[in-house]
C-alpha cells in the first residue's frame, strides 16, 4: 500500500511542484512527504531540475539578446559602408563622366570675334569661340601645327566638349573658351575641327581683324552690356592685358 502511495503522489507531484494541484491534493502529499524520504528526494530533484531549466533558459535568452545586439551593430555598419560606397560611386561615375570628352560639331561653334594684339616683336590673336549648343558644357581645345616644305604653318584647333554641366560663375554654364594664337610671318590659317575631322577656317592672313585698341572701344561701346563694362571698371585705356576683360567676355550671355 506504501508503495502504491508512493507511485500516487509522485504521479502528483509535478502539478504540486509547479503548483497547480487542489488544496486537498496539496494536503494529501504534504501529510505524505512527512513520513516518505523517497518522495522527498524526488520532490527536491524535481524542483533541482525545474531551476536549471530555467537557469538554461535564462542564459539562452541572454545569449539571444548579445547575438541580437551584435548582428544589429553588423547591420548599422554594413548600411553605413554600403552607403559610403554608394555615395563615392556616384562621385566618381559623376567625375568620369564629367570628364569624357563629347563630339561637338564644328559648324556649332562660332568665333564670336577676334583682335590681334601687337607686343614688341609678338603678335598674337585673341579669339573668343562660343557656342550656343553646347553652352551648358565646356568647350575644350587641343592645338597642333601642319608645316609645309616651305614653311609655310597652319593651326589647328581641335575641339570638343567636356563637362555634365559647367558650373562655372553662376551656375547657368557657359561654353566661351578664349583661346590665343601666336602668329608669326609663316602662320598662313588657322582653322578649328571637330573629332570627325571637320574643319572651319577661322583666320588666314589676309583678313582683316580688329587691333586691340579698336577691340577695346568695340568691346565697351557696343559688346558688353553696360552693367558689366560698371562692375569690372572697363575702360578705353586699361592695359588689355588684365585678366578682368576676360572674366567678362564670359559675363554676356548669362546678362544678355
Ligand atoms: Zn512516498
């Protein structure tokens, strides 16, 4: 009969341990663990391994916990790089292609005028190309030379342009390019041309071309629009020279 208690209460006791039984079942195996030592081993390693359940389950949450705080940690520095290496991707996608060099025809470009300036033994000829097109880009020049048996020279400029966008001066982009030409007595043409290998004469010797004092007058009276021949102090007598007349050829078609 002992024994069949025994089996009984154990039977009961995990509800006890965890204390779910009714009071008259709790009543009934606290009279019997009184008296029974085995019952009363078997309560303490039922409650023994209760806590070490709970024990395990506690260090496996914080074990979850770390893990979680450091996979979150991974995933913020992973965004940040990933997100610095989108940001210098776009740059230097911008760059490169800021920097390719693009057609630009020949006949889209004009030479919006020209003087020859006279120093000492020098001369030189100033030129200012310009091209409506291709405003928003920067015009771009190469130079080379073609000398014939007799010596006889000519220029050429080859083009193209380059540039997104010209964020030059004020942001509205202009494609002026002053370019000069130093001529000497062998120097016959002088000729711009595209990368397809058209080609614009622009000067040959026999034109007849402003000198840089006329330039000038023509420059202030009639070129420039007055605020800007203002702003930059322009003036018939200024050394030609100055690096402000050629800030200024820029300034017209973003004024005009
Ligand atoms: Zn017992």
């Amino acid at each position: 009969m002992k024994q069949i208690d025994c089996d009984i209460i154990q039977d009961l006791l995990p509800s006890y341990s965890d204390k779910v039984s009714s009071d008259a079942t709790n009543k009934l195996i606290e009279e019997h663990l009184k008296t029974c030592k085995k019952c009363n081993i078997a309560l303490n390693n039922m409650n023994k391994e209760i806590n070490s359940e709970i024990v395990k389950n506690q260090k496996e949450q914080i074990d979850y916990l770390k893990k979680y705080k450091k996979n979150k940690i991974k995933t913020i520095i992973f965004t940040i790089i990933l997100t610095i290496d989108i940001i210098i991707g776009i740059f230097i996608a911008y760059m490169l292609l800021n920097n390719k060099e693009a057609f630009v025809d020949v006949n889209d470009v004009n030479v919006e005028y020209m003087f020859k300036l006279e120093d000492g033994e020098k001369e030189e000829l100033r030129t200012y190309l310009y091209s409506e097109k291709y405003k928003k880009h920067f015009l771009i020049g190469n130079k080379y030379e073609i000398v014939d048996s007799e010596g006889n020279k000519e220029i050429y400029l080859k083009i193209a342009v380059k540039g997104l966008i010209n964020l030059s001066f004020d942001g509205t982009g202009n494609s002026g390019r002053n370019e000069f030409f130093e001529l000497d007595e062998n120097v016959k043409k002088i000729y711009i041309e595209d990368k397809k290998g058209n080609l614009k004469e622009i000067w040959n010797k026999d034109m007849k071309v402003m000198s840089a004092d006329e330039w000038k007058h023509w420059y202030i009276d009639s070129y420039a629009p007055q605020e800007i021949v203002k702003a930059y102090g322009l003036r018939y007598d200024l050394d030609i020279h100055w690096t402000q007349w050629y800030y200024t050829f820029q300034w017209r078609h973003l004024v005009k």
